[in-house]
C-alpha cells in the first residue's frame, strides 16, 4: 500500500500509513523502508526519511542495497547530495545499475553553473567505471549545459546522441530555452515533444510562456487554442514544506490556510522591506496580458512565496526552509523574487529580516540558498 501511494502521487497518504503501521506495532523491515523512502523523497520530507535512516541503522539494513540505493535517492532529491553520496559510498556491494543512477544523481546535482563538475562525473562513467551513458545521463548534461545559458551547446548534444532522444532530454532544452527566452530552439524542442507526449500539458504551457515573455500574443493565443481544444487544463500551482513532522501543501491563489491572513501580512512586509531597498517585482514572469499592478499581485500568490512566508512564521530563526514545488514550469520564481547574486540588494533584505539558509525544488532541480547573515 505504501508503496502504491508512493508510486501514484500519494505520498503523503503513504507516510500516513506507515505512521499508522507503526502505530499498531507492525515493524518496518528492508521491505518497508525502499517503498517509504520514495514517497520521502517526492515532498522532500526530510525529517521523515531521516527518521527511516535512522531506524534502518538501529536494525542493520542499511548494507542491503536496496534500502542503501532508496537512501541515496531520497537524500539526492531532498538536496542534500553529501548525504546521498554518504549513504552510497556505505553501500559494500555496489551493482552497475547504482553505479549508472549515482552518477546520473550527481551530473543532475551539479545545476548552477557547475560545468566542469558535471562533465566531470559524465565523462567517468566509462572512463573509470565501463559504464556507458544513458538517455538520463544525456537529459542531465543537457539540463547542465541549457540553464548555464549554453544552449547551442545543449542542442547540439542531443543532435550527436548515439540514440533518438526521448521527452526527458527535449525536456530539459525547452525547461532551459524557458529560463533564457529562447525561441528558435525552445520550438525545435517543442515540436519534437508534441510528437513524442502529444498530451503532456507542462510542454504546451513552457512553449506558451516562451512566447508571452516576447510579448508574442497572437502565438500564445494559437498555443492555448490547440490546449483547449484537446480539453488540457494546467493543474494549480502547489508547494509543499514540512514543519514539525507534518507536511503542509500550499496552492497558489488559495485561501483556505488558517494562518492566511498572517502569511499575506508576512508577504507584505517582505515585499515593502524590498521595496524600500531598491528591489521591484520582476513582472516580466507573469505569462498574462494585463497591467503592472495586477502582475504584481499575480507575483504575490504563487505558492512557493507562500510557502516561505509560512515557514517563516512557524518556524524559529535560523532554521533552514525546505519547499517543493508540483510545476516545472514555473521559472525559477524563488530564485528570480530573491534575485540571488553578487551584491544584490535583494539578497541583503531578506538576510536582515528572514533566515540563513533556503532550499527550493522545481522541476526536479534543486536551489540551495545560503544567505550571510549580518
């Protein structure tokens, strides 16, 4: 049953059940723990799968190389990738097929620019290993390439593949030609991933805000048009973050959280301290055709922002937050709101008034925020 939740996008009803095992006395065992982890994982319910680390190292489990490769995985995704190299280099018989995911795990890891490293873990697979690359090793290098701004680079990867890419690896070039507004080669994305998931929605919306950052509206009509008529509708934009053992779910545009009313008065403080340093909404991340004001207040409801705001407020200071996001299609709006980088003064407000340390998913892709405080 856990596994099945973990498996169909229930995953908190999968913790849900394995807290009601326990309950009743029914112990976990090498069994248990790999269909758990999984379900950790997907929401990054750190405290949870650290919970089940722990009772894998009290019963010896961990050696199987099963719960030992479930950990990896369950520490990679939650982004902390020196856990999960940890927990591999522990594991005493290592198979090829977690040798192939390891270093698909840390080529994915290596997003923000680190170039070298990734083709570093690339290129010793066969080198050092035997192990040939597969089609999620290429997907990586590509996402690697595209989000450094090297997207010519990227695409002409995927042309000398020694195989037909899949949607993985289209993907994460149209993900890329998103971020950096690249239209030429965001439609020769597009139009492979029509062809090879003609109902994938994601694809459909990423080529669309393409578009509208041009201020393409006659395209983006044409792109809506084709989704309407195949009845697509985009799912509501969720963020999840876990605080005191409980996963909290946060949607954007709703209303029904008891503590709204303090996250929205959160959110305008944080808004006006940035403002008042010379920080203004970057609009151009709203996909819509309508004026400044309303961008902004578009701005002030997506769920990540609300998900930090109700971090902020039940959690005490200098705790790091942990969010995951259900969308990749949406660019980076943490990343963006912050506007991390040398010197910004965005950086410097949030320091003064918020916390030290953030980790955000999107897309599977996780940003680590480490803020200097003052």
């Amino acid at each position: 049953m856990i596994a099945g939740c973990s498996q169909n996008g229930k995953d908190i009803a999968a913790l849900n059940i394995f807290r009601e095992m326990q309950s009743v006395g029914v112990k976990p065992n090498s069994v248990t723990i790999p269909c758990l982890l999984p379900a950790c994982g997907n929401i990054a319910a750190l405290i949870h799968g650290k919970a089940a680390h722990g009772f894998a190292l009290r019963t010896g489990i961990t050696t199987d190389v099963h719960v030992g490769s479930a950990l990896v995985d369950m520490y990679a995704k939650c982004g902390r990738i020196h856990l999960s190299r940890l927990c591999f280099d522990s594991i005493p018989n290592k198979n090829s097929s977690l040798l192939e995911c390891n270093h698909g795990r840390l080529c994915n890891a290596c997003q923000g620019g680190l170039i070298e490293e990734g083709w570093h873990f690339f290129n010793s697979m066969y080198k050092d290993h035997g192990i040939e690359a597969k089609m999620e090793h290429y997907s990586c290098i590509v996402n690697l390439l595209g989000r450094a701004g090297k997207l010519e680079e990227a695409y002409a990867m995927i042309k000398q593949m020694p195989f037909e890419p899949h949607a993985c690896v289209w993907g994460a070039l149209l993900s890329s030609c998103r971020l950096h507004n690249n239209i030429r080669l965001g439609e020769i994305a597009a139009r492979n991933l029509f062809e090879l998931e003609p109902n994938n929605l994601g694809n459909y919306i990423l080529l669309s805000n393409i578009y509208a950052s041009k201020a393409m509206w006659d395209e983006v009509d044409a792109v809506r048009d084709v989704m309407r008529s195949r009845g697509m509708k985009k799912n509501p934009g969720c963020s999840w973050i876990e605080i005191k053992n409980r996963v909290h779910m946060l949607f954007a545009g709703d209303k029904s959280n008891p503590q709204m009313i303090e996250i929205i008065e959160k959110l305008d403080k944080l808004n006006l301290e940035l403002k008042k340093a010379g920080y203004l909404p970057n609009t151009s991340l709203v996909m819509q055709d309508v004026d400044e004001q309303d961008k902004e207040q578009i701005l002030c409801g997506h769920s990540e922002k609300l998900a930090v705001a109700f971090g902020l407020l039940n959690t005490p200071p200098g705790s790091p937050l942990q969010i995951i996001k259900n969308l990749r299609i949406c660019a980076l709006l943490i990343w963006k709101w912050l506007q991390l980088g040398a010197g910004t003064v965005a950086v410097e407000v949030p320091c003064k008034i918020c916390r030290s340390e953030f980790f955000s998913i999107k897309a599977g892709k996780w940003i680590h925020f480490w803020l200097k405080l003052r």
